[in-house]
C-alpha cells in the first residue's frame, strides 16, 4: 500500500495496524527497495482497553480489593483499601498480608477459611482487623482464590467493607431485645 491508501486503510482500523519498515539502499545509498509488513494490532489495543477499563474499576469500588498470591503476599490494593487501612498500595505490594493487616482469628477459623477456599472457591466471614493506627474495624470479607491452567491455587483476592457500625447496632439492639 502507497501513502494515502496505507493511511486510509489504517484509520478504518482505528490506528489498529502497525507497519515496521525496513530499507535497503545500494552503497552509494540509492534506495533500492522498501519493505513493509503489516500487523494488525486491533485485539492488542482491544485487550489493553480492557484491561485499562478493568483497572478503573478496581480504583472506583467502594470495598477494599486486596490481591495476593499464594503466600499471602500482597500483589494488588486498591484505593478503598487505601482509605480502610491506612496504607498506600506502594507501602505494602510485595508484603506479607498479616505483617500490614492485623487480624483476630484463630489458627482454627483460619484453616478451616483455607479448607474452604480450596474446596469451593470462595468463603465469607466477619472479622476484626486492625488500621495502621491501630483501629479496630469490623470487617465483612469475602474471599476468592486464584487458579492456575493446572487447577492449582496461585492467589486470593478478598473484597473488604468496614461493617463496624452496622454489626456495632445490631449487637446493641440484641442486647435491648434481651433485657426486654
């Protein structure tokens, strides 16, 4: 394809085609011939879109999103998460999850969290977690884990929404509703 032809092609594609040249010249450095191959780029740019639009959601949800990998080392915090806990993603990617995030439970619950997440997939639970600061929190967590092509666990990713006033209400009406 020759110029306006190249570049009307080209636009139909959205700027989806890439066209790496290659010149050869004589040694008095009389052009010869050019080379061209087309590529087109259109499911790239399409799978960069996606993952760019994925990203900005991950940045606009309200729960804290925290990605790890197998070891429980932090691999993705969003912006929520920020807010929650008090730290920046820059703080803690490529940590250890229980040295930023505080939590009480016991080794039971934790295994059995585990034993869950391998069999189903998934798993829930209300948990107390403490801030940078050192606030507690009332955490309403649910989890997912990860699986490579083999079926093996390779991550987790759990979606976590401060519940401390609600559980705090719900507890104090129960209490109400007890002296009653």
């Amino acid at each position: 394809m020759r110029g306006a032809a190249f570049q009307a092609y080209n636009a139909g594609l959205n700027g989806g085609l890439g066209c790496p040249n290659a010149a050869f010249q004589d040694g008095a450095g009389t052009l010869l011939i050019t080379q061209c191959f087309a590529v087109d780029l259109t499911e790239r740019k399409q799978a960069e879109e996606r993952l760019a639009y994925q990203a900005r959601l991950l940045e606009n949800v309200h729960d804290a999103i925290i990605a790890t990998d197998e070891e429980f080392i932090i691999t993705a915090w969003n912006r929520a998460a920020e807010e929650l806990y008090g730290w920046s993603a820059a703080e803690v990617v490529g940590q250890r999850l229980s040295d930023v995030v505080r939590s009480e439970i016991t080794a039971t619950l934790f295994q059995e969290a585990l034993d869950l997440l391998e069999e189903r997939g998934s798993y829930r639970l209300e948990i107390a977690q403490f801030t940078r600061d050192q606030r507690k929190l009332l955490i309403e967590s649910s989890m997912i884990s990860l699986r490579d092509s083999n079926g093996q666990i390779n991550g987790y990713i759990s979606a976590n929404r401060d519940a401390t006033a609600r559980i705090q209400a719900s507890t104090e009406r129960e209490e109400l509703l007890g002296r009653l």
